[in-house]
C-alpha cells in the first residue's frame, strides 16, 4: 500500500474516536458467567466511592437455581470460579449453583482426595458467591438518566450484609410490626434506597456502612415491566465443561504455593499426577444435570460512577476470601 495522506481524513477520524468512545468499556476477550450482550439494561460498574441504590424486583425464570418460575426475588444468587485459562475468564459453578457436574470442582476435589490441604487449592478452582441485581443507581445525575441496569457483586462483601442489615430486630417474646421480620427494601411502593461505600480493589475490596434511606418515589410501571419479562437468570451463560476441563489441566501446585502449606502436599502432587497419567476419573458432585413513580435526581454527590475507580479487572469484584471459601 502506497502512501496517501488523502486517507486521514476528519470522517475517517471521527469515526475512530467514536469506536474507541464507545468500546471504552469493554473488558477485551475475558468472559463473564452473564452474557452481556443480551442484557436489556446496562451493566453497573461499582467503582470507589459512596453509592445510592434502588433496588428493583424481579421474578424467578426457568433456569433459577431453586425458586419455581415466577417467584418475587430481588436478586440472583450463584456461584462461579473466577480467573481461569489467560484471560483469567470467569465460569458459572454448575456444582455450587445447580448440584450438576463442574470440572474446576472436579480437578479440587481431586487434589483433595490426593491429600493436598484446603489452603494449597489454587483459588480459581474454589466456588465463590455472587449477588446479581437490577438496580437503579442514583449517585448523580447521568446515573439516574440511564435507568434500570444490572449490578453484579460479591455476596460476601455486599449481599451478606445487606440481608443482615435487612432483619428487623425484635424483643424476645414479640412479635415484629406489621408481621414483617425483614426490611423490604425492595418493595416498588414502599422500599428504601441503599446507601454504601465501596473502598479498595481486588482483595482489598470492602462494601462499608450500608444503610437505608426511605424511597419518597413509586418503581414506574415501565421499569416493573422490564424486570418482570426479564428474569436473570435468562441470561446465566452455561459453561462447556470440556473446555474447563482444559483450562483446568496445569501442572499440579507446589506446596506452599497457595497461603498456609501442607506437609502432605509433596506426597499429594505426585499422587494426583499419577492418577491423571493413569486417566483416573476426578471425583466430582452428582446430581441431574408526572406522579408518585416520577424518579427525582440524584440522592449523591456530584461525580461520576462510570468514571470512578472501578475494578482493574472490570466490574467483577473478588468473591469469598480464601479462608472463608466454601470447601464443597
């Protein structure tokens, strides 16, 4: 191709800014357990800061882990392994979520029966908890504009919390007003907005002081609408386990290459080692495969969510820590 610098022109420049303005957010080629692309909404991404959530019901679809189609539910509990093959992509757990069969949950389990110690299982091959919402984030104005998203966090850091947050303490002996033990926050008619502060990244992540703020507003019909033809879990992506089962074939850990150590790890690499030489079977987990509804501005300070200090792996926090994992 010979020169020619008619090529550069305001169009043709233009056109890239505005590619790169609009692919700003991508996450390159690392793959998520939510297929994006066939969300209805925008995807929230949680960065530092203080944080004004609304959180919208929902119901139960066909593919729900354990609520029959149709239930209310405000959120979407599952289970995934993060950080697997190069990009470090993330994989719904199909033990954890549904007591189907998991190849990351498979190759753990079989460095345990080797005798490897829990704290010498690499952590992408541990299940971790996560929340997945719709919400309508109120921190400044361009948030509220956008509307109805979905937010996707660590249930240990925001979920767990939340809920306990929620219970609605009760003297012995009585019992709690209006016969409600939990704060229904997410109630389009009566709910709250939930304040918190998201501080740190990876590991370091924290979710601190969350409180409720009495919503002075009804959820619109509209957004009700969205939310109730669109069940979360439609959009659950269902992992090949052959290919997990590829990504999870490295060379076994040393020992003490995780936090902690384990005298019988040495022992344990080679057991595990002559196992799949042999083409041992891993064990794995069984199972069958203008009025009240007007949203006013802001409730927060002025700046800006999509701008801040987001994960520097995307929107995904850091799930369970390891010692707190769930060894199943």
């Amino acid at each position: 191709m010979s020169f020619n610098r008619n090529v550069f022109t305001d169009k043709a420049l233009s056109d890239a800014a505005q590619q790169s303005y609009e692919t700003r957010d991508d996450r390159g080629n690392r793959r998520t357990y939510i297929d994006i692309e066939a969300l209805p909404v925008p995807l929230l991404r949680i960065g530092n800061g203080e944080h004004y959530i609304d959180h919208i019901p929902t119901v139960a679809g066909e593919n729900h882990p354990s609520k029959a189609p149709g239930t209310p539910i405000y959120v979407l509990l599952v289970f995934s392994h993060t950080g697997l093959g190069p990009n470090r992509d993330d994989f719904l757990c199909m033990a954890a979520t549904y007591g189907k069969p998991c190849a990351a949950c498979d190759r753990r389990n079989m460095l345990l029966d080797a005798g490897f110690d829990w704290n010498d299982i690499p952590q992408k091959y541990k299940s971790s908890k996560r929340g997945v919402y719709y919400v309508l984030c109120r921190d400044n104005q361009k948030m509220v504009e956008t509307g109805l998203q979905v937010m996707e966090l660590s249930h240990y850091l925001y979920e767990h919390n939340l809920s306990e947050q929620a219970k609605i303490p009760v003297l012995p002996g009585e019992s709690p007003e209006g016969g409600l033990g939990f704060r229904p926050f997410a109630s389009p008619e009566h709910g709250d907005t939930v304040y918190f502060k998201h501080v740190g990244k990876q590991l370091k992540s924290r979710i601190e002081g969350i409180q409720f703020i009495p919503r002075k507003f009804k959820i619109p019909d509209a957004m009700l609408e969205t939310t109730f033809n669109n069940p979360l879990d439609r959009f659950l992506i269902f992992p090949d386990q052959e290919e997990i089962r590829q990504l999870v074939a490295e060379p076994i850990p040393e020992k003490g290459a995780q936090q902690g150590g384990s005298v019988r790890a040495g022992r344990a690499k080679e057991a595990v080692e002559a196992a799949m030489q042999a083409g041992a079977a891993a064990p794995g987990i069984g199972g069958p495969a203008g009025g009240d509804d007007q949203i006013p501005g802001p409730a927060g300070a002025d700046y800006d969510s999509a701008d801040a200090d987001a994960d520097a792996d995307g929107y995904f926090e850091p799930g369970l820590p390891p010692d707190d994992d769930i060894p199943f």
